[in-house]
C-alpha cells in the first residue's frame, strides 16, 4: 500500500514529474514485485500452515525474485548518478536527465534481470534433486534449494559468486563513487543550510541502499556456506520484506516534498468527495 501511495501520488502531482521521482517510481514497482513474489506464500506458510510449494512453482518464485532483486541492485546504482548529477552539476541537471535519457537508464536497470534470472535459475534447476525435499526458508532461494542438489556444484557455486559480483558490488561501487563526489560537493557548499539540503536529497537514498546491499551481500557470497540457516533467513528477510516495507516511510517521512504532495493530494481527494455528496 505504502509503494502503491508513493506511485499514485508522484504520478499525480506535477511538482513530482522530475528524475528524482521518476526513479522512485520505478523503484516503488520494483518493491511491490518483491512483495507479491515472497510475501503471499510466507504468509501462507505462517498463518495458513501451507508449507507444500510445487516444482515449478519454486522454480517460478526463484526466477521473478532473482528478476526484480537484479533489477533494484542496478536502479539504486542509476538513482545514485541522478543524485550526483543533481548535486555536482545543477545548471545541466534538466538537459543531463531528460525524458529520453531517463527511460533509457530506467529499462537498463531493468534489463538485466532477464538473463541473469534466466541462467540462474535454469542451471539451478537441471540439476538432480535426491534425499529430503524440504526447503529450509520461506521462499525458493537459491543457497537453500543448492543444498537439496545431490551433484557436484562447483561450477554453478563459481558462477554464482561471479554473478553476486557483477549484480551487487558492481552497482555497490557505483555507488560509492557518486557518493564520495557527493561528499566532496557538499562540504565546498559554503553555508550550513545548504549543506544540510544538498545531503537531505539523499541521505534518504543512502539509507535503503545500505539496507539492501549489505543484507544481500552477506547472503550471496558464499552460496552454500555452513552459516547458520536461520541467520540467513533473518538477512533475507530484511531486503526482502523489511526493506520494501521501510522505503515509502524513508522516502514520505524525510522529504517534505513527498509531504507535501501527500497532503495536496488528500486534500483534492477530500475536496472531490465533498463536492460529491
């Protein structure tokens, strides 16, 4: 509901309609396709006690969460060079990220999930499967249904590394160096208050990136580790669920923009039903 909020109220008000909320946007879809991907079944699981999930219905579940997972880690990379360009070249900012160029970063972001989805959880799939057939998470993710595999994996372990660090710590890097030319733009900025509103732009930014890569970082790297399988729950439910459900309250609560449009936009609603009746 929070991301569903924060899409129908930066696609309605006008003052929204730049780059900044654009990305937002696509980042708020992304959220809610986590959600319907993991959440649904955890809480059948939970509450209903249906803890039966078919083949291909794993198979399913993995192939979408790996889509948006890969897709979030490159779109908060691409929100990060939005912030820089904002910050570090403010005159060029509307010509810089026009409509154009901004839908093209966003289907870059999107894109790569596809094959990276698609091998992963086609390799993952072929292998022979023998002994227990009990996944030991809430959802089909991948170091828990490796460990139901009764075949040499270490090639696809290879591969998985490699993945996590082309997916995570490619766009982590990314990140890090818009950043770092955040930081030095802001402290030239001569005045207290300005400095304080060039880093409220994207301290709210900063934070889910934090949350994101290093809860996913922890839990990809070594794929079919001997840590503790409830740590690796508990990490996979922070970006999974946590995560989505904390970015419409970072985003609305520490920017008074998203206030702002909030409040006009319920005020219109309000209007509108007064009127009504």
């Amino acid at each position: 509901m929070g991301n569903s909020l924060i899409i129908l109220v930066t696609l309605a008000d006008p003052m929204l309609h730049s780059p900044m909320y654009f990305f937002l946007r696509n980042l708020s879809f992304l959220e809610i396709g986590f959600n319907l991907v993991i959440v649904p079944k955890m809480l059948g699981t939970l509450l209903a006690q249906n803890t039966t999930i078919s083949f291909p219905g794993c198979a399913i579940q993995m192939y979408f969460f790996f889509f948006f997972g890969v897709a979030e880690c490159f779109l908060l990379a691409i929100m990060a060079y939005d912030r820089y360009v904002a910050i570090c070249n403010p005159l060029h900012y509307p010509v810089i990220m026009n409509q154009r160029t901004r839908a093209k970063l966003a289907v870059a972001s999107w894109f790569p999930g596809f094959p990276v989805a698609t091998v992963q959880t086609t390799w993952l799939f072929s292998f022979p499967f023998c002994g227990t057939n009990k996944v030991n998470h809430f959802f089909c993710d991948s170091p828990p249904v490796l460990r139901l595999v009764c075949a040499d994996t270490a090639r696809f372990e290879v591969y998985a590394i490699v993945g996590t660090i082309l997916v995570i710590m490619i766009p982590c890097l990314l990140v890090l160096c818009s950043y770092s030319r955040i930081a030095a733009a802001i402290f030239k900025i001569p005045s207290a208050k300005g400095k304080h509103k060039a880093f409220s732009t994207c301290s709210s930014h900063l934070l889910v990136v934090s949350l994101f890569y290093v809860s996913s970082s922890l839990t990809y790297f070594r794929p079919k580790s001997n840590n503790s399988p409830e740590s690796k729950k508990l990490l996979s439910l922070f970006y999974t669920v946590v995560t989505p459900m904390l970015n419409p309250i970072i985003y609305s609560l520490r920017n008074n923009e998203v206030k702002n449009a909030l409040s006009r936009t319920f005020r219109k609603a309000l209007g509108l039903r007064n009127y009504i009746l």
